[in-house]
C-alpha cells in the first residue's frame, strides 16, 4: 500500500513541477480537449492474482483552466473474454476526474501528468460464477479507484492531435476474496479534438 501512494506523490510532484513552467514558454491552450481511443489494461484483479490481458476503449473530456491546468472527466470500459485461459469473463468500467498539468512550448508535442480519482464497477461470470469452488459468486461490484500517469499528444493542427500514448498506474478495490486491492496497468492511444481558445 505505502509504494501505490509513493507513486501517487511522485506524479503530484512532476505536476507542481511543470506548472511552474515559464509562462513565456506557453503556447495558448485550447479551452475543451476531448479524446477517444483504444486503451489496453494488464489487469490483476482475480483472486489468484494473475494479471491477464485486457482491451476496450476510452473517452475524456479536459476543460483548460490555463496554458498548463486543466481538470478532465475520463470514462473507460476495458473486456476480457477468457480471464487467465479460464472461461471467465471480465468487465471493467472506470469513471474518473481530477487535475491535469501540461508542459506546451512552442513545438507540436504536449507532455502531461494527471491524477483522476473515482469509482469502477466489475461484471461478468468471473463474478457471477462460482468460479468452480462451490463458495457464493461474489457478485459483480463497484468500487473507489483512482489513477496517476501522464502521455504524450502531437498536434496535428490547432483543432486535431493525436495521442500518441497515455500511459497510467490504477488502482481498483474491487472484490477478490483476498485483499479487495489491485493494481493495473493502463495505456491509451487515440485522438484529440480541440475547441476554442483560453
């Protein structure tokens, strides 16, 4: 538990840190930036702890406060068929918001790190089974989770870019019948479309 908000401290840092940027350094931010794209999860949240392959999609939404902080609401739905070469599958949905920092000079590529914090909610017969133990399924559930990462977004044009990566740890609580406690990895690539002016 102390390494998750290890990390956790270590982005809020990075984002102090590039918030005290130069303005004079800043390109003008677009005032709405909304995202669409494909993200891959290595998800551990079976009871045995093997972590398995997961693949979905994502939306966010970032209104631009600044050149460099904006706040982002981020929703993403990840599926698994066959979790851990079991037919068990898994459903993961995620429903986050929180703070973004951005680093924009005056070339086409803008880093970011943000922290989101949220809830999630698990389904399929990886819950609703028994799993082949003859114990109670645990029931598809809902949980607090929150993710820290950052990417990278190439502007195409000042209307289109594209993420080229987005990459974050997430931490979910959902039930396992051990510790109810998971840590994922989550990467995303998509597009970007930009509106107004700050």
């Amino acid at each position: 538990m102390r390494r998750k908000y290890f990390l956790l401290i270590i982005f809020l840092t990075a984002a102090v840190s590039l918030g005290s940027a130069p303005a004079a350094q800043a390109q003008d931010a677009p005032k709405w930036e909304i995202f669409g794209g494909y993200t891959y999860m290595r998800s551990n949240i079976v009871v045995s702890g093997t972590a398995f392959n997961m693949n979905g999609g994502s939306g966010s939404v970032a209104y631009n406060l600044s050149n460099w902080f904006g706040l982002v609401g981020d929703v993403g739905v990840t599926h698994q068929g066959t979790v851990a070469a079991q037919p068990f599958s898994l459903t993961v949905t995620t429903y986050e918001f929180g703070p973004r920092v951005s680093w924009r000079n005056h070339s086409h590529l803008t880093p970011y790190v943000q922290v989101l914090f949220g809830g999630g909610h698990a389904s399929g017969t990886l819950y609703t089974s028994s799993l082949g133990t003859g114990l109670a399924p645990l029931g598809a559930n809902n949980d607090f989770n929150f993710s820290a990462g950052g990417g990278v977004d190439w502007k195409i044009n000042h209307g289109f870019s594209v993420r080229l990566a987005q990459v974050e740890y997430l931490h979910t609580q959902f039930l396992n019948a051990v510790n109810n406690s998971q840590g994922n990895f989550r990467l995303s690539t998509g597009v970007v479309f930009s509106f107004g002016n700050r």
